[in-house]
C-alpha cells in the first residue's frame, strides 16, 4: 500500500469521529454514535485513526484550507489586490475588516464552530488515551497524546491570536475566549488572555514533554519517503513534518512566549532547543533549500515552491491545487481573484509593481511562484501566486513528491527571524537575516537597531505568504503601517481596531 493511500484511507475514516455542529446545537451522543466511539477506540489503529482524522479535519475550508491559511487571513494581511468595496471584490469584507457584515460573521461562525468541535473531539481522544485498560498500546501513548495535546494548544492559540486582544500587560486581564479541556458539549466561560496563554503553554510544554523521548524526528529525522510495504506501523513513525512533531511543538512554544511577550523564553527554545539541535553534524532535520535546489524542481517542471524540506509542520491537503484553482488562477474571475497589484493594466512594462517592490532582489528564488498572466479579456492581466498549483507527475513517482500536497504552517525560516527579533546582538540577527536571504538567493543586507524590525517584516511577509502567519505577526506587534495590497509603493494606514475581532453572533448571542 502507498503511502498517500494510507493518509486517505486513515484521514476519511479519522474524519468520521469529527462534528462541525456549533456551540449552540452540539447535541447528545446517540446510540449508533456511541457504538461507533465504542468500536473506533477498541484497537491501537483506532487510537491513529481518530488523530488522523483530526488533522485531515484541519484542511477544511473555515480552518487552514482556507480562513486562517490562504484566503480569510492573508487577505486581511494586505496581501493581495481586493479593491476598495465588496462589490469590487467578493473577499473585500476580510480586506476592508468588515466585521458586522453577514459574510464576515458567518465565516467566523464557521471557523468558531468548527475549532472548537474539533478541539472537543481531540480531548475525547486523549480521554480515550487515559481509560483504564486502554487499547493504545503503551509505546504509542506517548507520540498519540503528545500530538493530540499540541493540536489543542495550537487550535486555541490561533483562536486567541484571531479573537484575542493585542497581548499586552493592559490586556492580559481582558476576558476574551474559552479554552475547552474535555470531550463535554458545553458553553463554557470566558477566560483572561494570560490565564488562557498559560493554559496554552502549558500544553505545549507537556507535548514537548511527551514526544521527547517518543519521538523519531529526534534521531532519525523528518523520515519522509517510500518505505516497504511492511504493514502500517512503519508509516506511523515516518513523515513526521505532517504532524506535530516535537521540533513543531518547540516552535509553538516560541510563537506563545513571543506573543505574549516574553522574549527571553522566545529565544531560548528558537536557538537552544530548535537552531542548535536540528542543525548536527550528526543529523539535519530541516536542511535549507537554496536557490539551486529550487530553480532545478521548477526546471524539471516539478516545482517544489513550498521549500518542503524546511517545512517544520505542514498539512497533508489532497485537494491542494484547488487552492490555485479557486483563488488565484488567472480563470478565476477577477472580482473573485487574489493576485499582487500592478502598476497599471500593462503590468509587464509598469513600475512599481508590487512584484517590483515585494522584492528587493531579482535573483530572490522566491519570486518565481509568481507568474504574470494575461485574461481571456483586454486588461484582465495580473500577478497570480502558483504556489499550490498542482503539476503532472506519472503515478510511479506520485508517492515521493509529498510537497505535491502540503501546505505548511510552521517552517524554519520563522524560528531564524524569532531568534533574531528576540536577540539584542546585532551581529547575531544580521545572521539569522542574512542566511535565510542568502539560501532564496538574495544579496546580505546591514542590520541596524534602526532597520531590524524592518528587515524582519519584509523577510517573513516573503516566507509565508499563503501560510496564514502575517496578519498574526502584525497584530502582535500592533502595526499601524503595513505593506499595501493595493499599491506597489504605498503603505496601508491600519487602525488598531481592526486587528480586534469580534465573537461571531453565533456565540455572543449566547453569553447576551
């Protein structure tokens, strides 16, 4: 059995345990419900098949396939051309932070309702896991519930960076959102940011505790190619950047120190526990890809634009070209299209385009997952991101280009620029800066106290753009001056009341 059968063939049956029901309507477990938990938990596989599920779940279209991945969240980063009205653009609530509008609210219902089942399902499987007489077997414990332990910190940390206040010492005693630690289909209140940021951390920590000596990717790295087909236990140890690994685990950890502030732990884990170890004379776990490495599977017309073997946690999405598909091919119609501004219609003569000054380097291999496109119609030309656009590739070699499917949420490159926000050595974070900029090909830039900051913004906005990470890094840092999505040159002047979304009326009905 290939391996992409076997993520199908776990990820539909896993999909079967997950409700996408909102907090309002979750209703009792019925009888049939209760055989089938009953059966699903009765076999060590069950226990993988649940997880499974549970990250397949994630690649729905109001989770990371798209609200807080490609679409939703991205828009609201600026990133893209959406106009200046929802009738210019269909996407233009998320652009213009149109948050009382009906579609705004019921794509954050959806996104609410659906995190939150998944975070209930994903606590039943690690009651499951806790059972007297459990069916797990004990060398699998560890790896299950320290994964399933991580999903829930990470669904309730980016609950808090969507829903949450800007994190400061003001803020932190802001009630803001509930954090949900069983299987129980309840409304539950509403916790301060700091008691739900430790609540975060402390998930994280007993992850990372868990799957440091469980944990494969330690020794033996990512793991990810064709194995034997020597029945399934072999794969439940591989590919490890397609779960949360411990390493994905330590970065979740930078991330919530960083957003709450607390620098001093924020770098330690980015350069002690993550730089330092995945980078041996023993071992590379993460091993960058540069520019040669790249621009040879775009020649050989396999293009590996996601950089996979940087990648530190990434989705497994089937249906990815349907990301490029719907959202930025040049078919798509334009009131619909996400693409980077031009100067004029005439985008191939025109300066500053946004490709022009999103770059500040031509050489800069990330600027080849944009390709300029001319419509079917007169001045119906732009700039699309074919990032996830899908390539042929004959079936005997499909198994062993699993950045086919991936889209990344965490990568290398973000612990570098953590470690280089966090350090007051300039030398240090000119280095961090600089040997990312040098693997995509571009020339090394001075780093000043002055332009640190800066140099950060650009360099990370370039990394994960389609990832769902900007709009967060932005409204960490409270930003009121972003990069444009309508203009080449220009800044976008953001109020600090946009980065403030409200619950949808889903829930705050509730709690009226």
């Amino acid at each position: 059995m290939n391996y992409k059968n076997i993520i199908k063939c776990l990820f539909v049956a896993g999909t079967l345990s997950v409700s996408t029901s909102s907090c309002s309507d979750w209703l009792e477990v019925d009888m049939e419900d209760s055989i089938l938990e009953t059966t699903l938990f009765s076999t060590n596989d069950g226990f993988l098949i649940a997880l499974n599920g549970i990250y397949s779940s994630l690649n729905q279209s109001s989770l990371y396939g798209g609200t807080l991945g490609t679409t939703g969240i991205d828009i609201m980063a600026q990133y893209y051309n959406v106009g200046s009205t929802i009738t210019a653009h269909t996407y233009y609530y998320y652009a213009g932070y149109a948050y009382t509008s009906a579609e705004f609210d019921g794509a954050s219902g959806s996104l609410w309702s659906s995190m939150y089942s998944l975070i209930a399902n994903d606590n039943l499987l690690m009651e499951k896991c806790d059972e007297s007489g459990a069916a797990i077997l004990e060398r699998y414990y560890p790896l299950v519930k320290g994964e399933a332990l991580a999903l829930r910190a990470m669904m309730h940390f980016d609950l808090m960076r969507f829903y949450g206040p800007i994190y400061s010492e003001a803020t932190a005693s802001q009630t803001c959102l509930p954090y949900q630690e069983t299987s129980e289909r309840s409304v539950l209140p509403l916790l301060t940011a700091k008691d739900y940021m430790d609540k975060v951390i402390r998930d994280l920590q007993e992850a990372a505790s868990l799957l440091k000596d469980s944990d494969p990717i330690i020794t033996e790295g990512v793991k990810d190619g064709v194995l034997s087909d020597d029945g399934m236990d072999s794969y439940n140890w591989s590919y490890r950047q397609l779960r949360l690994n411990y390493y994905a685990v330590q970065a979740l950890l930078a991330r919530a120190y960083l957003w709450i502030g607390d620098k001093t732990n924020a770098y330690n884990i980015a350069k002690n526990e993550i730089i330092d170890k995945i980078e041996t004379e023993q071992l590379n776990v993460f091993p960058w890809m540069n520019r040669t490495a790249v621009l040879a599977t775009i020649d050989n017309a396999k293009p590996d634009y996601v950089f996979s073997d940087e990648v530190m946690f990434s989705l497994y999405n089937m249906s990815r070209a349907n990301l490029y598909n719907n959202y930025f091919s040049i078919s798509v119609n334009s009131n619909n299209r996400l693409f980077f501004v031009g100067a004029t219609e005439d985008w191939w003569s025109s300066s500053p385009a946004k490709l022009e000054t999103f770059y500040d380097d031509t050489n800069d291999v990330r600027r080849q997952m944009w390709s300029q496109e001319e419509g079917e119609t007169s001045g119906d030309n732009a700039t699309c991101l074919i990032k996830y656009q899908d390539f042929n590739v004959s079936e005997e070699s499909a198994d062993t280009l699993t950045y086919r499917y991936m889209t990344p949420l965490i990568r290398k490159s973000e612990i570098y620029l953590i470690a280089a926000e966090c350090t007051d050595d300039l030398t240090e974070a000119a280095t961090y800066i600089n040997t990312i900029r040098n693997t995509r090909g571009a020339a090394s830039l001075e780093v000043t106290a002055d332009n640190k900051q800066e140099l950060i913004t650009k360099e990370f906005a370039r990394e994960v753009i389609g990832e769902g990470q900007l709009f967060f890094y932005y409204k960490r840092l409270a930003m009121t001056s972003i990069i444009s999505g309508t203009s080449g040159s220009n800044a976008y002047s953001m109020s600090l009341e946009n980065y403030e979304v409200p619950l949808p009326t889903s829930e705050s009905d509730l709690r009226d």
